[in-house]
C-alpha cells in the first residue's frame, strides 16, 4: 500500500508542480502504445490528430512491446523502451518544445509511468 501512495503522490506532483501555464507550442507529447499495438492504432491516431489541430508536437514511436510486422513479439524489454523515450525527449527539446508529457495507451501506461519514476526529464504524465 505504501508502494501506491507513493506513486500517487509522485504523479500528482507531476501535474500540481508547474510554476506556469505552458502554451501548446511549449509542449511535447511522447505516447507509449499498448502491447501488440502500433502507432497507427487508430484511437492513438485520433488523439494525435486532435493535438496537432491545437499546436502541441506529438510523438507515437514504435516500442518493443508493439509487434512486427503484425505479429506479436515482444523481445524487447523496458530499457529499450527507455532508451527510445529518451531519444524522443531530445528531439522534442532540440524543436523548442519546453515541457515534456508522457501519455500511455493500455499496456504502455506502465512504461511510461517507469519512465517517469526513474528519469527527471518528464514533467506531466497521462
């Protein structure tokens, strides 16, 4: 139980910590699909669409846990995923964008939320 509060506590923090309010410009969003997912999943694709139309950058890149080519395999493994957030981050950072979110789809929620607890370069989470 002292496991969850403390997550709940850290994610709250994420959210209630900014000292400002960010223009969509500022903003980068970094989304995790779900295993045996894709980033052309079409709920993840709707959600993007309706982001761009409002001026944040967003990102779904393709994580381990996703498949190829329409078949389940999932040999990668978190450290993969982070090292694919990461790389993410800085792109995002060398474009302008100021605060960085991670969003999580289904089983990608989990990666996101680890990533979050073990790195200091996300500031909101989804």
């Amino acid at each position: 139980m002292k496991k969850i509060s403390t997550l709940v506590i850290f994610i709250s923090s994420l959210f209630f910590n900014t000292s400002y309010a960010a223009t969509s410009s500022e903003v980068g969003i970094i989304v995790l699909h779900g295993k045996g997912s894709s980033p052309n999943f079409p709920v993840l694709q709707k959600f993007e669409t309706k982001m761009l139309d409002k001026g944040y950058a967003v990102v779904i890149p393709r994580f381990p846990w996703g498949g190829k080519k329409g078949k389940a395999d999932y040999s990668g493994n978190l450290k993969d995923a982070f090292e694919i957030i990461s790389s993410e981050i800085t792109k995002l950072k060398q474009d302008g964008r100021k605060i960085i979110v991670l969003a999580g789809h289904s089983m990608g929620t989990p990666g996101a939320v680890a990533y979050a607890i073990n790195h200091t370069d996300v500031d909101a989470l989804i």
